[in-house]
C-alpha cells in the first residue's frame, strides 16, 4: 500500500513546477478539490479516477479512489508526529529497562494496533490466514496476565522448567567446633593467627617424635602451631584426623599447610587420649587389621567425648570420661538410640566396598596421607611366611599369557581409578605381602602398592623385582611412587590350583593301577617253566618310561639348539635389514647435501693468481714480517672461509697501513698455504710470510708499491656472507653423512659374514643329527 502512494505521488509532483507547493496548487484548483472530494466521500466505489500524468508518461495514470491522498486536509507540521512509532519498529524494537509481564503486555498491544491499521490491511490478507494473533489473544488483563487462549504462547507456558543447581558441599563441623564454646573458640583462633614459630612435620609423617615435640611445647603454650609438608600438605583433612587422633589435641584454627592444636581439657585434668593409641597397637601386636571405618569411628569418637565433658566436666569428674571411653570401645559401629537395629553408615559406599575387599588382609596404615579408604600397612605384614611358593599358573587353551600392548594400555587405565591396596616401605623380605597380594587377586585382577614417603634407601626396582618373582604377577606400572602388578591370564586361585593338582594325582594313579593290573594278568597267563624275567615290556608303561629316560633329553636338546641356532639366525637378518634401511636414508641425505654444495659452488668463480708479481728482497720481506707479527689489529676468518667480506676488510686495512694480518684456525698447514693464495690471488697482495702461532695460523700479506685502491671493494666472483655459512654447514654436514654412512657398510659386511657362519654352523649341525640317527 505505501508503494501504490509513493507511485501516485511521482506523477503529480513531477507536473507541477520545482518552485511551487503541490499542497497549495492542488488546492487553488476548484474543479480538482471538487472532483477529488466528490469521489471520495460520496461514492468511494467509483471507478478509477484520471490523474495528471508527466510529459513522457504515454499512458493515462489511474489510480483507485483509496490509494489517492487527501489532500483537503490541513498538513501537520514537521515536529508534530516525533512521538509517532513506525510500525515495524513498534513489532521489533527494543523495549529497553523493562523485563517480565509489562514487555509481554506492550508487544500485545503493538501487534493489536497492527491489526486495526488499515495502511497495512492488504499486506495481512496472506499471513492472517497462516498466523493470526487475534484468535489467540482474548482478553488481556490490566496486570498483564492472559485470561483466555486457543494456543499457548512460548512466554507464557505453564510447564515448569527443571533446574539442576551445584550442590554446595555441606560444611562439617570440626571436633573444636563442636566441643569448644563460641568465646574460646574465637580467642583461641585470634591468638594462632598471631603465632610465628611451628612444629614441622616431614615426610614421614606425624611420627612419634612430633608427637613429643607438640605435647612439650603444650607445657608452655595452650597452642602448638604445625606445618605440613609434602605429602600430608595435600590433605590437610586427613592431617587433621591424624593429628587430634595421636595428640589428644584439637585443631581451632587452619590456613593453607598449618594447623594449630589446643590442647584441650583433657591436658588441663591429666586425662591424655592415648587410649586410641593403645588400642591401635594392641591391635597391630595382636595381628588384627583397623579399617578406615574403625578408625573414622575413633576420631568421630574424641567429637562425643569431648561435648559430654563439656556439659558436666567439673560434676562427673574422670568416672563419666572413662564410662564414655568404654561405650565407644565396645561397638563396632555406631547405632542410633532407641532403635538398636537402625546402625548408621559410617563412609561411603566406595569406603565401604574397598574395606570389605581388603578385610583379612593385615592391619592398616593409619599414616595414610590421601583420602580414605586406609590401605594395608605391608611393613606390619610377616617377613617370612613358613610353607610359601609361588603359585600354580596354568594358562587356558589358546591363549598365550604374555599381553600386547593393547592389553597393557587398557589394563593401566583400568589401574588408575583404583584405591591403593597396600602401603610399602621396605625392600625385601616381602613374602608376607606376596601372600596378601595372592589372596587378594582371588577377588580384583589388580594389586596397587603404594610406596611411603620419607624412608632412607628405598628402591621400587628391588621391591617389584622381588614381588615378580614371588607372586609371579606381570608389572604394569613402576616408579617412585606406586607399583601396580596385574595378576596374569594363567593365574589359577587357590581352590582352583588345587582341584587340578587332585587331578592330576589320580590320572598318576590311574596309570598305577592299570600298569599293576597288566602285570597281573601277565603272571596269571605265564608259562610255568619260563622265568618271569625273559617276558616282553612291550607296550607297558614302563617300555613308555624307559624310551622317554633314553630320547627325551636328546630330542629336548636338539630342538633347543636348533631354536637357538633359528633365534640368532632371525636377529642377524633382522639387523641386517635394519643396517640397510639406515644406509639408503644416509645416501638420500648424501645426495641432497652434494646438491645443495653443488649450487653454491657454481655461483663461486675465484680469481686466477698473476703471473707478474712484484718482486721484494728478502731485507724488505723480513722487515715486513716483523712488522705485521707486530699489528695489534687483524682479520680473523672463521668456518665461512674467504668471502667478498673479508676481501672487503683486507682493502680497508691497506688504506691505512701497507701490511695486513690475517689469522686462520684451520690446523693441516695444507689447507692454509691454500687460502693464503686464495687471499693473494683475490685481494692483488704479495704472499710475505705464513707464521705458527698458539692458536691457528697468521698470513701477512702486503699491498704493494704500486697499490691503486679499487672502486669497488666486494668482487662479486666470491659468495656472500650467507652463502658462505651455508656452504660451511653443508661441507660439514656431507663430511659427517660420508662417515657414518662407512660406518654402516662395514656393519652390513660384518653380519653378512657373521649370517654365512650360522648357515654353515647349522647345516653340519643337522647333517651330523641325520648320520646318528
């Protein structure tokens, strides 16, 4: 529609003159206003009305009724229409600073005025059929909300969105936290921040000595700082259980790899909490292992005992700590009151499932510096079990038990999210833990060792080499601080090793008992005047024993020679092959470097030497050589040789004093009675001596007496600076291919020979099996 007006618009302004006002020409034209006015508003229906047309239009211009303008009505001014919206920018802009139901509220509103719009009414005729807002919008609220709909719109959908918001990790309160009052918790936190000196604590771990050296500095101060290193610093939790565990202390306050301990009441009325302790090492003495559960209980336990005290400590005195003490010894695990058959999970179900796997196994490492579950303490375990061999292996048929790669990359990732299974700190006498691992193979295909921190002499190489030998397990993974060992496919468990050994005992019986009732039938069909001896072995179990006493060893070792004669004979051609690639990748190489050399030769043209030299005596030569040994400035040439530089630098020198020095670093005196000619013969000079220095050789050269300085010093027969680097590096590189490819055509020639040996060493050697046999 606003096309068909700006078409209507051009021809009339187009007649009218530029000076005049189409509004006022039209309006000063009585017949037009009357004509124009009488088709609108009395008869809209009327047919096409004839407009002025332009002078080159050919064909009358019509136009309906409803596309012409009216203008009988007064126009507006320029900046009367400013507030007015277009109205595709009333659908598509912005509403900026507004969010919600009063946006959803003003877009309705734009798209009914579209509606009503009847500039736009022809436009709409094709989408209102498709997309009709107006048979889905009823009625809109004042607040904005709708009361009715035939479809739902998007923003207005009542299905609920699903969130999946981070889970925060739920804080858990410390045993200070829960013990210890606001108050003194909070003075107790203010003054460790304030402390400056700590208690260190090193590799090895909270060991018995640390202990001593927190409970000795407890005498003196309530607080003892301690600093962690590696690798209890990665874990300050666990740090943390196992410094309240041994010390009987608290920990109030912690920063990065610092802790600090209050002593606690326990301190203050004498009662240390060494009784963990002390159940700890009647269990070790007693042969009994702890899981990480028990121990969780332990250090949970210290949490009870201390809020109980806290209530009633100056009312019941030591008889209510050690009541306490007894409840949390005497369960296993923790029950709820009142419902004695509800027990509360005490860690998760990978602690839980790992403690099970490793119950039986042996005692556990309370020192562990990572998360829980606790491994098995290894150095706990016996050093020498009575009655230990390695175990039975049998492989499945088909199936070889050596692993490919393959099989050992999937089996290291498998390793990787495993739990460590036992913690190593000593080098032998592992057969104690070579049991545990064993049994422990019964129910995992791997055993993960881990190696303790901060024990002197320890070798991880020693300790796997031992273990191998002992479980006969295949190593997957090795160095300092874990060791990871696969269990094998011919691994057979115990009951399993011991089924086929009862089974292969009564095939041995069988053969006894057939073999006694052979010979039982013999003697009962024997010839009375025939003595027993001269009977026929024939076909009998020992005539089996005894052909196999007699040729097995024989047949054994000639087929074992000749495996090793096939081996040796495999290794040289394999060598052999290798030594030839080697040598074809060294002639490639060969043969781009002498191109390269080559192209930089053609582009290298020295000059010729004169044949008329001027001639000096031999007073002015040696007065010119002690003159040039004397010259403090020289020309030095490198691995570039002589290039248009150094001819370059020689002429600069003769500019100001008759005699040059050049020193060379080249040792065989050939090559430097070489370049001295080469200096002559390209600078003009005269040759006066060729001097042995400390390091490298000294030319000096003098100008001459009929010395003309050159117009051009850099000649353009000789290679640039570069050039001559490039070519340096390729006589160097050439040199060095040419060796080493000599150095493989004699190792070639050597196992040619070394192979014609083996095939002559084996033909005789089953040449002289055929004439035993």
């Amino acid at each position: 529609m606003l096309a068909a007006v700006l078409t209507s618009l051009i021809p009339l302004s187009s007649s009218l003159n530029s000076n005049q006002n189409p509004s006022k020409t039209l309006r000063g034209n009585p017949s037009f206003n009357k004509n124009f006015e009488f088709s609108i508003s009395e008869n809209p229906n009327n047919g096409p009305i004839k407009m002025p047309t332009a002078p080159w239009m050919k064909a009358p211009l019509l136009l309906q009724p409803r596309e012409m303008l009216n203008l009988s009505k007064p126009t507006t001014k320029k900046g009367s229409n400013r507030n007015a919206k277009a109205p595709d920018k009333a659908l598509f802009g912005k509403e900026s600073g507004v969010r919600g139901k009063k946006v959803t509220k003003k877009i309705i509103r734009n798209v009914e005025k579209l509606q009503r719009n009847a500039v736009l009414e022809d436009t709409q005729i094709g989408i209102c059929e498709e997309f009709e807002l107006g048979n889905w919008l009823e009625e809109i609220g004042r607040d904005g909300e709708a009361k009715k709909y035939d479809a739902k719109i998007p923003w207005l959908r009542e299905e609920e969105k699903v969130m999946f918001r981070r889970m925060k990790k739920e804080k858990v309160l410390t045993q200070a936290e829960i013990s210890l009052d606001e108050d003194l918790l909070e003075r107790l936190r203010r003054k460790a921040m304030r402390m400056r000196k700590w208690v260190k604590v090193m590799k090895a771990g909270v060991t018995q000595a640390v202990v001593d050296e927190i409970r000795l500095a407890w005498g003196k101060n309530e607080l003892v700082m301690v600093k962690f290193g590696v690798p209890l610093c990665r874990n300050m939790d666990r740090a943390r259980e196992i410094v309240e565990m041994k010390t009987g202390g608290l920990v109030v306050w912690s920063k990065k790899d610092i802790l600090v301990v209050y002593r606690g009441w326990t301190w203050i009325h004498g009662l240390t909490s060494k009784f963990s302790l002390m159940e700890y090492s009647s269990c070790f003495a007693n042969g009994q292992e702890i899981s990480s559960s028990a121990v969780s209980r332990l250090t949970s336990g210290n949490t009870i005992n201390m809020s109980q005290e806290k209530s009633n400590l100056r009312a019941l005195g030591r008889s209510l700590y050690r009541e306490d003490r007894e409840k949390e010894s005497t369960p296993t695990s923790i029950y709820i009151k009142g419902d004695e058959n509800n027990r509360t999970v005490v860690g998760s179900l990978y602690e839980r499932e790992t403690d099970r796997l490793l119950d039986g196994l042996g005692p556990r490492f309370i020192d562990w510096w990572m998360r829980k579950p606790l491994p098995v303490d290894a150095d706990l375990l016996p050093e020498v079990v009575p009655g230990f061999r390695p175990p039975l292996r049998l492989s499945p048929p088909n199936t070889r038990s050596k692993l490919n790669e393959a099989e050992l990359t999937y089996l290291r990732k498998l390793a990787h999210p495993l739990p460590f299974h036992f913690a190593l700190g000593r080098n032998r006498n592992l057969e104690g833990l070579a049991a545990a691992i064993l049994k422990l193979w019964e129910k995992s295909l791997i055993a993960k060792i881990a190696i303790k921190w901060g024990i002197q002499n320890i070798d991880n190489e020693q300790m796997a080499y031992d273990l191998k030998n002992l479980t006969g397990g295949i190593l997957l993974l090795r160095n300092k601080f874990l060791i990871i060992f696969y269990r094998g496919k011919d691994f057979l468990p115990q009951g399993v090793a011991n089924l086929v050994v009862e089974r292969e005992m009564a095939l041995r019986r069988c053969q006894l008992n057939e073999e006694g009732a052979r010979v039982k039938v013999a003697e009962t069909f024997q010839v009375a005047d025939e003595p027993l001896a001269k009977s026929s072995t024939v076909g009998t179990l020992s005539e089996f024993h005894d052909i196999q006493a007699k040729f097995g060893d024989l047949e054994k070792e000639n087929n074992e020679l000749e495996l090793q004669l096939e081996a040796q004979k495999e290794n040289l051609e394999r060598e052999l092959r290798n030594q030839e690639r080697k040598l074809s990748i060294l002639n490639i190489k060969i043969e781009k470097s002498a191109k390269k050399l080559a192209k930089l030769n053609s582009s290298w043209q020295p000059a010729e030497l004169d044949v008329d030299l001027e001639i000096i005596a031999e007073e002015e030569r040696e007065c010119l050589r002690k003159i040039g040994l004397k010259l403090h400035s020289c020309l030095v040439l490198g691995r570039r040789g002589v290039f248009n530089g150094v001819i370059e630098g020689v002429h600069q020198h003769w500019k100001h004093r008759e005699v040059v020095k050049i020193i060379t670093m080249q040792r065989v005196f050939v090559r430097v009675i070489h370049t001295a000619k080469l200096l002559v013969a390209e600078s003009g000079g005269i040759l006066v001596s060729i001097e042995k220095l400390k390091d490298g050789h000294a030319i000096i050269i003098y100008r001459g007496k009929n010395y003309r300085r050159p117009l051009k010093l850099m000649t353009d027969n000789l290679l640039t600076k570069r050039e001559a680097l490039q070519r340096s590096i390729e006589l160097q590189k050439i040199g060095s291919l040419k060796f080493f490819a000599y150095q493989r055509r004699q190792a070639i020639l050597d196992s040619e020979l070394k192979l014609a040996e083996l095939k002559k060493r084996r033909v005789g050697t089953l040449q002289g099996w055929q004439a035993a046999d």
